[in-house]
C-alpha cells in the first residue's frame, strides 16, 4: 500500500528517511527551509556523503515517487503522514536540547491541516516532548482531534544509514491508545513488518525515553571500555585482547568495545548531555549521575592522545610535524560535529605542532570548521618529512597502508595509533616505533 508522505528537515534524517520511504513504494514529499539544499537534492545531489544514497536518491526522483519543496502549503496539502525529521542541536548556554526547529515545523505546519492527518516525529528530544507537541497541535490544527500525533523515534547510524532505515533492528512507536496513528505506521512500514522486524507500540515518553537510552547505554559502552583502556596503560595490559575476551560472553557481545579516542559526531555527545539536562528538569538528575562520567572519560581520551603524541615525539610537540590521518568523528562518513580526530588535532596546534591532516570524505568539512590547520592531499602528502603519524579515524585505507611506502617521506618512524586499528606487528617489522591508547607500549 502506497501512502503519501512529507519529511520536514533534509539532513542526514530527514533525507534519509525521505529516499528511502519511496524506496519502499511510498510517495514522498522532502521539505526543508533551506532552498539552496532542495534545489540541490532536486537534482540528485545528497549534501552529504552517506552510501548508497545518492543511488537510492536519484532512482526514486525519476521514478517519480520523490520530490522535493520548501512549501508547507504543499505538504499539507499533498500528504497523509508528516514526519518530523529536524534537528534538535544542543542549546547555547546549557546542555539541553534545543527545539525551536521542531516548534517551528509544528506552528507553520499545524494551521494548513484542514483534514485527517498523521505527524510522526523521529528527530532525538527530550522526553515530554511529544505530549506537548500534541497540545500545540491540538491548539493550532484547524481539523483538531484529526490530526493525530505518534512518537517514532529513528536509530540509524551514519555510514549504514540506508540499511538501518530500509532493514531496522526494530520500529517503536509512541501513541495514544484507540486512535489510527499506530495502523498507519503499519502500513508505513509494511514491508519491515513482513520481514518480521519487532513493532513495539508504547506511550510518548517511553518512545522518547528509548532512543536516547539506547544512545546512553552504547556511549557507556564505549567509555566503559575507554576506561578499561586506561587501566591497562597504567598496568601494562592490551585492551583489545581485553575486549575481545570479554566479548566472547553473550551477555557482554564484542560490538561497542572498540577502544581507541571514544565517541564523537552529532549524536552521541549531544544526546547523553541533553538526557542529563532532562533528568535534572525531572527531578531525576542522581539517577544519571554516571553519565558525567561517560562523559569525561571519553573526554579525557583526546587529552589522553595529546600526552601520548607528545610523549612519543621526545616531551614536545613545539615545531614538530605532525601527520593526521583522519578528520571525520568516523569512518564512512564525511561528518566532522564534535570529531575527536580535529580536537586532538587542535589541541596540538595549541602546543605548537605543525598539524598535516588528511582524511578521504571529510576534507571540505573539516576546512570549513577548523581553518587554521593545514590540509594535505593524500596519505603521503601529510606525512612528508613527518616528525609522528597519528591515525585518528579508522578508514579502511588507513588500515590497509603499507609502512614500507612511507619510507623516505617520514622523517622519523614512529606511528601513534588512535583507534586501535592499525596491524601493529606489520608496522614494528617494518622499523617503526608503534604506540597505542590501551596497550602497554602507550
Ligand atoms: C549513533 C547511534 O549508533 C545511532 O543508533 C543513533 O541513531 C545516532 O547515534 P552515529 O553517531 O552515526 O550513530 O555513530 P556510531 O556508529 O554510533 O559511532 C559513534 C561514535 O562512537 C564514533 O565516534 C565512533 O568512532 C565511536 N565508537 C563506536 C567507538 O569509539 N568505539 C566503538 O566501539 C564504537
């Protein structure tokens, strides 16, 4: 069954969300503020790198099932489900959520709704939100107790994006009782259902209260393991044979164990500081209390870094050249909000080191945001007459290299390893000094 459907906000969501509805059959309606970003996804360009989209993207444009606006005028008057697809960045001042574009897309939205219609909101907020969102609406919508709101929180991951949204792990969805909201989103994802995918119907605030749980639990995934690192620096333990000894237990699982930088990128950081926000608003603040210290051990990674470049380029960092190999928070993404990879990069900036980053995605983005460093062309390009070589970002290209090519552009032989993801003994063969975060030569 084919619905019409509009997705406010064409980031990394929304139009993720819009490709691949009318991958699926739908008839989808991507609508944003930003006209030049329209005219651009109009024409089969996605403004970000994520896989297979920019496929999927074009495929459904000439089908005819995807288009795009910046009317709401015309959504209103062309879809049955409005998802809500905007961001919710962190707000200036405190940790919170800011939601002023998801109270804008409801106040312009709301007053054209003159008939049935189901809002669906998937951007990451605070719980509570979605019940007063449906009181605005209620308030604003013409066609009242028709326009009925659900809570449909989305778990995609940059990178596997298109997989996550058109294969989930499971669809939540937050309604009030009795009403069509949860048989649409059915028929919304009918295809899913059919593949069997779990459908977990539940009040707003669970539905909100899920995702950012979820988001908690894999950050303290990370940092538990981060912390786990720290203690076998100071032992002289190796935290991946760790990991993947821990990780053999089920109950325990290897995925979220790598241990290297920690988290960073638009989700993660924002989304436990803002979760914490919230529970100090609820009266709930003690209960996570350990989320601080998710923070700061993840944190104190970079710093962590820093002291480990530092120390592996003989107590300074003044006038060294330094070559960093990697810019996005991740690889397969060419996203660089909150990356480890860049602050540690600045950091040594700071301390006087002349910084040559090379990232194979991420280059336009990290320029635009971090001006001031130097930028290379390739892999050997930055590590011309390199004092230390610091892989920040797991690229596969990374992981691959072949020590014995950078012989002769390096000046020294010494490689820091940020992420843990380098073949070390391919490296010491090769002559090269090799350092780690969570392993006894560190
Ligand atoms: C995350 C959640 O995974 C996703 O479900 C949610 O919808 C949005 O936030 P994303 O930010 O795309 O997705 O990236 P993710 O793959 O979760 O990685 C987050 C960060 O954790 C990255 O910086 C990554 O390098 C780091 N990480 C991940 C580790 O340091 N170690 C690990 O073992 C896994």
């Amino acid at each position: 069954m084919s619905i019409r459907m509009a997705v406010f906000g064409t980031g990394y969501l929304g139009a993720t969300h819009a490709a691949c509805m009318a991958e699926l059959g739908h008839e989808v309606l991507g609508v944003d503020v930003d006209a030049e970003k329209i005219e651009r996804l109009r024409s089969g360009d996605v403004p970000f790198y994520e896989p297979g989209l920019p496929e999927i993207l074009r495929r459904n444009i000439e089908s005819g099932r995807l288009s795009f606006t910046t009317s709401y005028e015309e959504a209103a008057e062309f879809a049955d489900v409005h998802f809500l697809g905007v961001g919710t960045p962190q707000r200036r001042g405190d940790y919170g959520a800011d939601l002023k574009y998801v109270h804008a897309v409801i106040d312009t939205l709301a007053p054209l709704l003159r008939r049935p219609a189901l809002i669906a909101g998937k951007s990451t907020v605070p719980v509570g939100t979605a019940s007063d969102l449906a009181e605005r609406l209620r308030q604003r919508a013409p066609a009242g107790d028709d326009v009925e709101l659900a809570w449909n929180p989305e778990f995609l991951r940059e990178g596997y994006a298109v997989k996550d949204t058109l294969e989930p792990d499971r669809i939540v969805v937050g309604v009030k009782p009795g009403g069509q909201a949860e048989a649409l989103l059915r028929d919304v994802y009918a295809t899913a259902l059919q593949a069997g995918t779990p459908y977990l119907v539940m009040d707003y605030a669970t539905a909100e209260l899920v995702k950012v749980s979820a988001n908690a639990f894999l950050a303290t995934k990370i940092s538990f393991i981060n912390a786990m690192a720290e203690v076998c620096e100071a032992v002289g333990g190796d935290v991946t044979l760790l990991a993947d000894a821990i990780g053999y237990d089920d109950r325990i699982g290897r995925k979220f164990l790598n241990a290297g930088l920690g988290f960073g990128g638009g989700c993660l950081p924002k989304d436990i500081r803002a979760f914490m926000a919230r529970a100090g608003e609820l009266g709930a603040d003690q209960a996570l209390t350990f989320l601080r210290e998710v923070d700061s051990i993840n944190m104190r990674r970079r710093t962590r870094m820093v002291e480990l470049a530092t120390a592996a380029s003989g107590g300074s960092l003044l006038g060294k050249n330094v070559a960093v190999l990697g810019a996005a928070f991740k690889p397969q993404s060419d996203d660089v909000r909150d990356s480890p990879a860049l602050n540690v990069s600045g950091q040594m900036q700071l301390k006087g080191a002349n910084v040559s980053v090379y990232d194979p995605k991420a280059m336009d983005n990290a320029r635009k945001i971090f001006p001031t460093l130097d930028y290379a062309e390739s892999v050997t390009d930055a590590c011309e007459k390199a004092d230390i070589v610091l892989v920040l970002t797991e690229w596969q290209e990374f992981r691959d290299l072949d020590p014995a090519a950078l012989e002769g552009i390096v000046r020294n032989k010494v490689v820091a390893d940020g992420r843990n993801c380098l073949n070390a003994p391919k490296w010491t063969e090769a002559g090269w000094t090799y350092r780690a975060l969570g392993c006894a030569a560190a």
